[in-house]
C-alpha cells in the first residue's frame, strides 16, 4: 500500500495483515457493544 512516496506494508506479511483485520473486526464490536452498554 502507497501513501504518497511512504510505502507502508502490513506487519508478518500475509498472516499478519489477516491479523490485523481479525483485530480491527473484534475491536468495533467490542466499542459497539461498550457503547451500547453505556447507553442503556
């Protein structure tokens, strides 16, 4: 992925990029369910 000349690269490669969106999914749901909690 390119942001201007700063190219950036997904940490581990493969996997790692799966990870990371793995990670990103469950932490949305997690502050969705958090928020939810709060506002009820």
């Amino acid at each position: 992925m390119r942001f201007g000349r700063v190219d950036v690269r997904p940490l581990g490669g493969g996997p790692g990029c799966l990870l990371m969106i793995l990670l990103s999914i469950l932490g949305s749901i997690a502050l969705t369910v958090l928020v939810n909690l709060a506002l009820d």
